[in-house]
C-alpha cells in the first residue's frame, strides 16, 4: 500500500507541473525509505539554505549521512540480487 501512495504523490505532482520534489523521513523508518528507494528516490546529503537543521551538531549531521548512504548501498544490493 505504501508504494502506490509514493506513486501517486509522485504521479500527481507531475500532473501539478513540478519536476522535483523531496521528502522528509527518518532513518528509523527503513522500510519508508526503501519504498522511496523503489520510486526512485535518491539521498539528498547536502542542506539547502532555507531547509538547515542547523540545531543538529556537525558529527550528528555526518553519522546520519553515513547511515544513509549505508541504507543506500545495502538497498543498492538488494536490488540487484533481485534482478538477477
């Protein structure tokens, strides 16, 4: 279920005319951002200046982008054991 509301947001928005958009989740829901992996989704490690976290301290910021990345290899290799 998860998936087709990803795929519907996506596919409406489209509708709406935009051509990029982001999401926001945590690294605890795992099985979220795979699903956003699956849609084609990709991490966005780097802060835009009118979206900063900038409360978080800089090694917070850096364990999670590791994490992320992780999530994303390990994704990564899911995939394409899938497919073969």
């Amino acid at each position: 279920m998860g998936k087709y509301l990803v795929l519907y947001r996506i596919h409406r928005l489209k509708e709406l005319g935009l051509r990029k958009c982001e999401s926001v989740t945590t690294l605890r829901h795992r099985k979220s951002l795979f699903i956003q992996f699956d849609c084609g989704a990709k991490p966005k490690l780097r802060l835009d200046y009118w979206n900063d976290l900038g409360q978080a301290p800089p090694l917070a910021r850096r364990i999670a982008h590791y994490r992320l990345e992780g999530l994303y290899r390990e994704w990564m290799r899911v995939r394409s054991t899938r497919r073969s």
